[in-house]
C-alpha cells in the first residue's frame, strides 16, 4: 500500500510503502516525531509504485521519502482533490471536508447596456 503522510497541516509530506496497514506505519512514525502526523492519502501500490512517485516528484524533495507539500505533491496525496483539501480553514475538524459553491452566480442586470 502506498501512503501519504503529512507532518500537521502545512508540513512535509511522507510519501511511502508498507505492507502493513497505513494506520499502522502512521503509528510506528508517529512514536519517533514529536509533531502531529496525519494520514491524508492512500493507494493500492508497490514499492515499485513509490520509487516510481519518488522520480515523479524528484524536484519537491526534502530528504529521503519526505516531499514539499507542493500543489503537485498534495494533488498526488489527494487524488486530485488537492484545492478542497487547501481551501479547509485550520478550525474544520479532520475529516470534515466539503465541497467549494463554486464561482459566485453572475448576475443579469438590466440597467446596463
């Protein structure tokens, strides 16, 4: 399993592979950080798929398997969900995402020529 872990909310972004269950690697990581991980994507993969996503991101690279939480990296982690997962003010708890009402409505004004 391919998975994406994020330190807080604005943080590096892990992108990694387990065998185990991605609930499981956030615990065995969160043991030795003292910042709040968070679990904000998942796909079914192989350690090949990570190396691959490795190369593809190459450029947004910190050290090792953490990433820049670039639009590209976070589009990744979300499956292309990344202007919702940005657009989540900080006091919307975990998990409570919702969806944008889109552009505001144009109005038709009949005073203009």
């Amino acid at each position: 399993m391919i998975y994406f872990i994020q330190e807080g909310r604005n943080g590096p972004i892990k992108i990694g592979y387990s065998a185990l269950s991605p609930g499981a690697r956030l615990a065995a990581l969160q043991s030795g950080n003292p910042r709040k991980l968070r679990l904000i994507g998942t796909r079914r993969g192989t350690f090949k798929d990570e190396r691959a996503l490795h190369r593809r991101h190459a450029r947004d690279r910190l050290v090792g398997e953490w990433f820049s939480p670039t639009f590209d990296v976070l589009n990744e982690a979300t499956e292309g969900r990344a202007m919702i997962y940005k657009m989540v003010p900080l006091d919307v708890p975990e998990g409570k995402l919702y969806r944008s009402a889109g552009p505001p409505a144009v109005s038709q004004r009949s005073d203009v020529d």
